[in-house]
C-alpha cells in the first residue's frame, strides 16, 4: 500500500507545536483547526488525505464515509476508542497511534494513584482545608510487602511492575515466559482476585475486557482492596464498583477514566474512599511533545516509504517483512490468475528463520493479489483486506515451516496455495526482486521474476517453433492485454516453460486457453 500522494493533513486537536513542524519539513501541508462540529470536520477533511487528533475530536461511521480523500487517521496518544475502526478498517483507511509517547507519563500517573491510596493523601488535603486536623482518621498503609496486580502487561504495566511493589499480573496475549523477564509473575484471573492488595488495569478495551472488574469479580477480592483504572473506560463496572463501595467491603478507588466523561456518577465521585483525576494519563507537557513528535514521524515515514510502526488496524506493516510484501501480493495476484476466482481455502506458509513471525503480516497482502481490481473489490488495500476476503468466500490460514538445519533452499521461502486443489506457487525475495521459485513442486531455473499486481501466464511447450511468440502476442492483443516480458524456464523435470508477464487477467482466461489450445498443443 503506497501513501506517497498523500499531502494535506488536518490537526482537530490541540497538539505540541512540534507536529506542525515535523510534518511541514516532511513536505506536507498541515491544516490546524479545533473544536470542529461533526458537519465542520467533514467539510474541512473533503480536501485532506491524513488526520490527527487527540481524545475531543469523533470519527464516526458519518465522518469516514463522507470523508472521500481520507487515507490516514493518527491518534497522538494510545487509545483509539474516539474513531470507529470497523468503519476505517472496511474502506482501507489506516488508523496509526503513538504506543510510546504517553506510557511513562501514563505510569507515573498510576504509581502515583497508588499512593494516595495508600496514604490518602487527597483526602488529608480537603480535611486540612476544611480547618480540621484528623490525624487518627487518615491511618495508611505500607506498599511493601503489599501485592500489586497488573491486568494488563504492555508498555504501561511494565512501567508500573517496576515501581517495587510484589507484583502479579494477567494479559491474555503476554505469556508466563515474557511476564517473567520483567520480575512479574503471570496468574490466571481468578487467582489475581483473591491475592491482591491493590489492582491496576492497563488493557486495551476489547471485548473480554468490558467490564472485567464487576460484582463477581469485585465479591472475589480482598475485603479493603484498592483498585485503580487509568487506563480505558468501561474495564471497571461503575456501578458494581458503587456498590462495593457502599457494601462495606472497603474497596478504595483511584479513577483516571469514566465511563461518560463530563457526566459522572455522582454517587461514585463523591465517595470519600475515591480519588478521581479528569483523564490526565497523558496530561504532562513531556508526554504531549513526545506523542505530537511521535505522530508526525509516522505520518513522514509513510509518506517517504519507510517501515511503520503503530499501525493499529492491519498487521502489514512490519518492518521486517516489507521486502517480502511484493512478493506475497505477486503471489495472490498469480493464484488469481492461475485458479480464475478461486473459493475455498488459501494457504499461506512461510519457511525460514527470516520469516518466523511474518505469516500474519504477509496474508494481507496475498488477499490484496487475489481481490485487487476484480468487480466487487476494485479498492481493496491491506487495511481492508481480512475484512473483505471473508465476504468474497475465502478463509486464509497461515502457518510457518522452521528450516531444516543446514539447509539454506528454504529460507524465506513463501508459499501460497488453495486447498484441495492443483495450485501451489512458492516465491522468495531475490536481492529485492519477488521471483517465482516453482509452481506445484516444479521448480524454475531460473526462477522467474514477480511483479506486484501484474499476471503471469504460464505454459508448456517445445521451444523450437519459431510462429509461437508472435502467435501469442496476437492472441493476447486479441482479448486486449499487451505482452510486458518472456522468457523460457527449465523445470526440475526437464520440461520447457513459457513465461509471459501481461498487463492484466485475461478476461476469459478458459476461452482463451481453448483458442491457444487449438493453435498450439499447449499445457497450462
């Protein structure tokens, strides 16, 4: 997916004068406007390829599909409850935030959070105001020795591990293996309930995520347990969290996220074992310059080429797989063309240690090969991709093959082919041209270049009949598709191939092989 024409990008939210820079000096023309209406930003984006933005500004269903040129939308900070994905995602649109920029002001705020649990410190401060001096009311407790669970184990909760506390913690994607290289023993759930001082959320808002900390779970817990959510709204049930509040059960809080922001339970903010903060997780001016800095290089970086990062809805951009895309794009596009509209299921494997973790990053692509610029999927690009091959009656599996050790034929290999039937292309990256390295076990020599998007048609025949090129090529101008490159390639079984590069899919591929038949004894 290329981005190189993108060149105006919209700023809705207040943001540290340094994005404007970056972006400017990266040749981009940057419009800043804030506090827009849903009407205003649609208006303001008909002319603009890239938005960034912050918490205030909406991107609904309305304002991505009104928005026509819109390529790109960057989130300067970590959560993108505030831009509809399913809908960017379906028309291609990329959605990128900044993983880094806000985590240590996003911990620090946490660690901070804990604090005043421990010790009520704002509690004290409003008794002090009120004239009084209730020394014996505001008796805390010590933090060490005291266990913290982390539900969540990214970037932020491996900040907040190290603030020296015992520390446990659960993430449905961080393994036991991982959590232990950062001195954190990994628990299931329902042990983390029952073994906890204090509880820390730091988990995207997925689905298994809505409302994790709720009756059940909070009826598990320490009588007196502390929980403290900075991280999304929604993760703690507000009124579960009342109601252990009210029970008796001693429950002290420290909010940072509401479910509606602006328009809290009163009940729950003015309960004097609640500390609350009006979402100020990323509110320090080091966090702000380093997200705003932080966007607008990804924004850069894109347009210029370059591996991204941040990349919230496609898992295409990897940097280490980029030389690979060509090729498995080459690949999609070549089992189209071989297998007409297939059905069924795509395989897609890779093989070698440069691969490892690469097949989830590759599928994209092949979908692209397979989908692009048929009727119902002209626009299809690797943000849509996933979401678009399920409709047009494709499942994609992956899966990776280690080499054999010693053996260096098969390193960085990619194979792509459709299950229970004749078709079966295998390519690697040749310096950093995708080429073909054999088709259903037949090996090429040599192996035939691949370019992404265009067709390969591919035959069987003697060598020596000198009315075969130019025969062809009237055929293929016939059905209006012009010859880019030939060449001929010996198999591993000795048979002759011809190899033709065309500048797009037959529009009958069959009829057109039943003529080519008839003039030639060809074998497709």
């Amino acid at each position: 997916m290329a981005f190189e024409n993108l060149q105006k990008v919209l700023i809705s939210d207040s943001l540290d004068p340094c994005c404007w820079k970056i972006l400017q000096d990266g040749g981009l023309q940057v419009v800043e406007k804030q506090n827009l209406s849903k009407e205003e930003l649609i208006a303001e984006l008909q002319d603009c390829e890239g938005l960034i933005l912050r918490s205030a500004t909406k991107v609904t269903k309305d304002v991505i599909n009104a928005a026509e040129k819109l390529q790109v939308v960057g989130r300067a900070g970590t959560s993108v409850d505030n831009v509809n994905l399913e809908a960017a995602t379906r028309k291609g649109i990329l959605v990128m935030n900044t993983p880094n920029g806000n985590s240590l002001s996003a911990a620090e705020l946490t660690c901070g959070m804990i604090m005043c649990l421990a010790r009520q410190f704002p509690q004290a401060t409003a008794s002090m105001k009120d004239g009084k001096w209730d020394r014996k009311k505001f008796m805390g407790t010590e933090l060490n020795g005291k266990t913290l669970g982390i539900l969540g184990l990214g970037r932020i909760g491996r900040e907040v591990a190290s603030f020296g506390m015992e520390t446990v913690g659960y993430d449905p994607i961080i393994s036991p293996e991982v959590s232990a290289s950062f001195s954190n023993q990994w628990l299931p759930l329902e042990e983390i309930w029952l073994l906890c001082d204090f509880i820390t959320v730091h988990t995207p808002l997925l689905p298994s995520m809505t409302g994790l900390l709720n009756d059940i779970t909070f009826a598990l817990c320490k009588k007196g347990m502390h929980v403290v959510n900075c991280a999304r709204r929604k993760i703690v049930d507000e009124g579960a969290l009342v109601q252990a509040l009210q029970s008796g059960q001693r429950v002290g809080t420290a909010l940072d996220m509401f479910t509606e922001e602006q328009s809290w339970d009163r009940a729950l903010v003015d309960h004097e074992n609640v500390t609350r903060c009006p979402h100020l997780g990323a509110s320090t001016k080091d966090a702000q310059s380093c997200c705003g800095e932080e966007i607008a290089v990804q924004f850069v970086d894109m347009v210029k080429g370059r591996a991204l990062v941040g990349v919230v809805n496609t898992s295409a951009f990897s940097p280490h797989t980029k030389p690979w895309m060509g090729l498995a794009e080459a690949l999609g596009t070549q089992m189209r063309a071989w297998a007409g509209s297939p059905k069924g299921t795509i395989q897609v494997v890779t093989q070698g240690l440069s691969l490892k973790n690469a097949r989830n990053c590759l599928s994209p692509a092949v979908i692209v090969g397979l989908l692009k610029d048929t009727s119902n999927y002209v626009d299809v690009n690797l943000v849509s991709a996933k979401l678009l091959v399920k409709e047009a009656g494709l499942k994609v599996t992956t899966s990776h093959n280690p080499t054999v050790p010693g053996e260096k034929s098969g390193e960085g290999l990619l194979s792509v082919a459709l299950a229970g039937a004749p078709y079966q292309a295998v390519g690697f990256v040749q310096g950093t041209t995708p080429v073909l390295q054999a088709l259903n076990g037949a090996a090429f020599r040599p192996e035939v270049p691949l370019h992404r998007g265009l067709p390969l048609l591919l035959f069987r025949a003697q060598p020596s009949n000198p009315d075969m090129l130019s025969t062809m090529i009237g055929l293929l101008a016939e059905a209006g598709v012009q010859l880019l490159s030939f060449q001929t390639s010996v198999v591993s079984n000795g048979e002759t191939w011809h190899v033709m590069g065309i500048s797009f899919l037959l529009p009958s591929l069959d009829t057109w092989k039943q003529h080519v038949t008839e003039a030639f004894q060809f074998h497709f």
